[in-house]
C-alpha cells in the first residue's frame, strides 16, 4: 500500500469526513494537522497549498475530499 499523508485543520468538516472515509477502508495515514502543528502548515503551504484536506497518496496530490479519485487510486 501507498504511504497517504492527510493535512487537516481542527475546524474543517470535509477533513473530519475524510479521516472517517479512510478508517472505513482500512486505510493507514498519517495526520498533520495545521491547526496544532506550526511545521506542518509551513510544509503545506511550501507546496503550494492554503486549505485542507490535502491528501498525499504516492506521488499523487489529491485537494479536497475528492471520494471518485480516492476510490480509484486507493
């Protein structure tokens, strides 16, 4: 399986339904939430990246809870 990485913040709804989506389907990942984690902002927006979720699958960048695209990389 693909090393998934999820930015999160403490406040977002589509991030907290994410996580959920991913735990349904077994899915180990990694957290970083930029609510709590100064360094994990910074390495988001050093990638270009203002908002969460973002998800990491791979060397594939996923922006949102986009379920379509992570049924099919997943």
């Amino acid at each position: 399986m693909q090393n998934v990485t999820v930015y999160t913040s403490d406040t977002c709804g589509y991030c907290q339904m994410l996580k959920e989506y991913l735990k349904a389907r077994q899915v180990p990942y990694t957290e970083k939430n930029i609510s709590t984690d100064m360094s994990a902002r910074r390495e988001l927006i050093s990638k270009g990246y203002m908002g969460v979720p973002v998800v990491l699958v791979g060397n594939e960048t996923i922006v949102g809870f986009d379920k379509t695209r992570l049924d099919q990389i997943l």
